[in-house]
C-alpha cells in the first residue's frame, strides 16, 4: 500500500479527516491561520482517511479523527498501512484515558487531542508537528545509550512529605551519583521545590504552560534554574488570582525534553494534578506514593494505588511511610499494610528536628541531615529506584495491534525525536 500511495503525485502538507461540523471549524479556522491548506479538511473520520489514502499519497501532516472507532488502538493500524512512511500523524478523539493516549503516542502518533477541539491546543499540536518534520533525523543508537527514568511523587495528602521525598532524590540523583537530574514542581502555585534549594523560581514553568510549542532544547536550557552541576530545576510561584488554564499538553512535553537532557527526572506531582492531568504519567517509570500511617492516609493510599493499577500500570509503585513514630501510631504498619492490601516499601522515621534545621539553611532534607536514619531511607530509596531496569518498563502497547509496532509502520522510528527511548 506504501508503494502504491507513494507514486501517486507530490505530498500535500496537511490533510484532515474529522467527523463532526464544530471540530472541522475549528481545523479550518486553526490551519488558516498557519497558512496551511484548508481545503484539504475532509468529513469522516479514520475510515474515510483509510479509503482516501489508499489510492493517493498521504500527507506529510495528518489529523485524524479516531471518535467513531470501537477501538482505536487497533483501528489505527489499518491507517499505518496506508501511510507513507515519515507521515505525522495527530489523532483526535473523546476517550480521556491515560493508558489510550500513552498507547497511542508509544506506537507513534504524535498526539492525541481530546475533544471538543480547542484552537489553541490545535495550533500547538500543528506547529509542534512542523518542528518534527523539520527537525535533523535522529539517531536511534545514540538516544538508547541514554536510559532515563521518571519518577512521579505523590502523596496522599497534603503534608506527608512527598516534596521533601522528591527534593531529596533529586539531590541525592545528581550530587552522590553524578547523573543529569531534573526536578518538575508541578505545584505552579505553591510549590517549594525551588524554595527548599533556597532558589527563586523565575517563570520557566509559567511561560511553558503559556506558550507549549516554545517547549525545545534551548527553552529547557534558558529557563531551568540550576541547583548544582548536575541538577536544574523547573517550578513556578504563580499569582494566586491566575487558574492553571492548560489541558497539560505542556507537562508532557516537558517530559520528553528532559528525556533527551537528562538520565533521572523527578516530578513533585500533587495529587490533585494527579486526576486532572493524568497524562503526566504516561510516560513515568517509577510511581512513588507518599504518606502517614493514619486512616486518612490508607483510604487515599488505597484509592490512589488503585487509580495507578487501572490507568496507568506500567509504572513500578512504591509506598513510602513517612514521618514513622516508635511509639503507638493512629493505627499501625500491620493494620496499614492490611489495608492496602501490600507491604510498604519504605518507612522514614520522624525527625522533626532535622527537618527543622534543613528548613532553617536553605538545604534539602538529605543534604542537611546526611547522618540521619531518615536519610538512610531516602538513599537506599534513591537506589531502588535507579535500579529500574528500562527494558521491565516498555509498554505492551508496541504489539497491541500485532505484527509489529505501529512506529516501524508510520516510519517514525528514525523520524520523531521526541518519542520515548528505551536502553
């Protein structure tokens, strides 16, 4: 099917193929203003895409409305045979689902936009995809000598220590290990990740939020605040008058930047974000979930670990118990871990004392207490998680639709920079 398509006359630019009236305004109004071809937005979705592009050439960028596919996953491979390879391929569709846009994006789509289809998220899907195409190849070897873990911390509630945790493992990534680290304060409002390091924030994050399709190299460059010689940060403090107004888009991006910038990344994730963005994850390889031994702590600890199991799998859980007392506790390790249905990773003492005098120097927890049994924990912690083994974390979504990846079959193998690697 390749080779026929591909003799049938020059690519066009960009085509569409959407199912409904208001999401075909709004591609003809966002293509308009990029100077791309409108006329080439068609009605009908993936099946008409299919039809069309078997006898003509594919389009070097191609919208693709998945709504009217039972499964998507599996309906997207009658398209790969029709693609020429090198085609850009942006889906859009009305399943909001983590595992469906972490599986989707894995096997070589280059987005997946929810719908209703918003102008905004559209043009920096559009220009993104530009980028991608006009982008050198990549070097497929030289990004496999780079296995890079994410790892997203969360905790139950407020208060459990869970940015203490992601500060420390940032620190301790990059000064006792020596490995590139970046650390993500998803908090934009009040994060303390940049606080903790005794840094101002500056607008790295805001501006990355504002404006995704500035997200590149140097954009990570200039606005990551640099902690030490290995760690930088990006967090944001802001005004509190001004909503988180992002579909999250930018925080995906950001991840696949810092996958070709550095070996760890450490996300300080609230949960809040947790539910509203749950696509941040789709891409983490370790999830690790803070929190207290109380009964607050193990119903969330139950909901959250479930949430992970259902949408999100692919991630390697860890429970860390912090701020663990030797005497009687609101309920106890054995009572907790019953309760969760699964032992607990980690237990952190409680030491108010030294988490006292870090606040007090301007020091992550583990940089200012080195001697601490706490951080004991946090380093053996930092170890189990760099212990993640790249090839127990590829997704299962590369043969989902068998015979082979999608991404052999789209060709994007050697064309998409920005697409997860594995060592």
């Amino acid at each position: 099917m390749n080779q026929m398509s591909s003799g049938m006359g020059e690519r066009d630019s960009f085509a569409a193929f959407v199912s409904d009236e208001a999401t075909m305004e709004v591609v003809r109004t966002t293509v308009s203003n990029l100077n791309m071809p409108h006329e080439k937005c068609n009605m009908g979705g993936l099946r008409n895409a299919v039809q069309t592009l078997s006898v003509s050439a594919s389009p070097q960028i191609l919208l693709v409305d998945l709504s009217e596919c039972g499964d998507p996953l599996s309906d997207i491979n009658a398209l790969a045979e029709v693609c020429e390879p090198g085609t850009v391929v942006i889906a859009v569709g009305q399943i909001n689902d983590v595992r469906l846009y972490r599986d989707l994006t894995a096997s070589g789509l280059q987005d997946y936009l929810l719908k209703p289809l918003s102008e905004e998220a559209l043009r920096d899907s559009l220009l993104q995809a530009q980028s991608v195409l006009s982008a050198p190849r990549h070097n497929p070897d030289a990004a496999a000598a780079r296995n890079h873990v994410i790892t997203a911390v969360v905790g139950t509630r407020g208060g459990v220590g869970a940015s203490t945790i992601a500060t420390s493992l940032a620190w301790l990534f990059s000064g006792e290990h020596k490995l590139p680290t970046a650390l993500l304060d998803l908090d934009v409002h009040f994060g303390t990740g940049a606080l903790t390091m005794d840094l101002e924030p500056g607008r790295g994050l805001s501006d990355a939020i504002e404006n995704p399709s500035r997200i590149d190299g140097l954009f990570i460059e200039r606005a990551m605040v640099r902690a030490n010689d290995n760690l930088s940060v990006l967090s944001s403090e802001a005004p509190i008058h001004s909503p988180l107004m992002t579909d999250g888009s930018a925080f995906v991006q950001l991840e696949e930047e810092f996958r070709q910038a550095f070996d760890m990344t450490v996300v300080d994730l609230p949960r809040n974000m947790l539910i509203n963005f749950p696509h941040v994850l789709a891409d983490a390889d370790v999830f690790v979930l803070a929190t207290e031994l109380s009964l607050a702590g193990a119903r969330d600890a139950i909901r959250i670990l479930s949430w992970v199991a259902t949408n999100a799998s692919h991630m390697r859980p860890i429970v860390v118990a912090n701020r663990v007392t030797s005497g009687t506790g609101e309920i106890s390790k054995a009572d907790f871990e019953a309760s969760i249905e699964r032992k607990i990773d980690f237990l952190m003492p409680m030491d108010v004392k030294t988490a006292t005098q870090a606040a007090k120097v301007g020091q992550v927890f583990v940089e200012a207490n080195r001697a601490s049994k706490a951080s004991a924990v946090l380093r053996d912690l930092a170890r189990s998680i760099m212990s993640t083994n790249g090839d127990e974390k590829a997704p299962a979504a590369a043969n989902a639709a068998g015979g082979g990846s999608l991404m052999e079959k789209f060709g994007l193998g050697g064309m998409k920079a920005k697409t997860r690697q594995k060592a």
